[in-house]
C-alpha cells in the first residue's frame, strides 16, 4: 500500500475510533506500555486530567474494545490486543500521531460533541443487531 494512502486511513480510523486528544493520547501511551497496566490515578497523572475524567476515557476506550481492565484491588487498565489487525492500526496511529501532532489534534477538535457522536453510535448499534 502506497505510503500516501496508509496516512489517509489512519486519519479514518482515528476518527472512527477516537473521540478526543485525551482518549489518543490514552490509548497510546497504553499502547506504548503494553502489557503494563495503569491504575486510572496514574494515568491520570500522566495525561494531566482529573482522575473522575480519565475514568471516563478509560470506560469509552473499554467500549470500543481498545483496552481491557485487569482485576486487582485497585482495578488497572492496560491495551488489549484483540488481533493483529489492531496492532498493526495502533502502531500507524502512534506514528503517524507522533509525526502530525497538530493536525490530528486539530482534526478530533472539530470533530462533533461527544454526547451527538453517542447519539449516533445508539443508531449504529441498533442497525448492527439486525
């Protein structure tokens, strides 16, 4: 696959995927991680935000099946590598996100709101179980 192309859909799936700076940069340093595990605190230190809201990053990365929650006393969360298709997007996302920070960053900012994105993704789902 041409180089020009690969980029392009990264851009696709990280749009698909991804709903905020903070859930890409969640998932990747994650990703980078991999197979530690992060209690949300941690990560919460790490991507300077509140706990309660990486909480929710995590719960919304949990949902698009891109990361797991190991049991423990305190429960920690850490990528889940469902096939090797998945890896492979997930290095192209911390490649290409490494080399075009800003315009990726520009590119989930004007994405629409989370709640009219969950809205939609009711639908989707809906369409999917038929």
């Amino acid at each position: 696959m041409p180089e020009s192309n690969a980029g392009n859909d990264v851009y696709g799936y990280i749009l698909e995927k991804i709903d905020t700076v903070p859930h890409l940069e969640a998932v990747i340093l994650l990703w980078n991680s991999r197979p530690v595990g992060w209690a949300p605190e941690e990560l919460a230190s790490r991507l300077y935000l509140p706990a309660d809201q990486v909480i929710e990053i995590l719960n919304d990365l949990l949902r698009q099946q891109l990361v797991q929650q190991i049991p423990a006393a305190t429960p920690k969360y850490s990528y889940l590598p469902r096939n090797e298709a998945q890896d492979e997007w997930m290095y192209k996302v911390d490649n290409t996100y490494r080399r075009e920070l800003v315009r990726i960053s520009t590119m989930l900012h004007s994405k629409a709101s989370p709640s009219v994105r969950e809205f939609a993704r009711a639908f989707r789902f809906k369409k999917d179980r038929e």
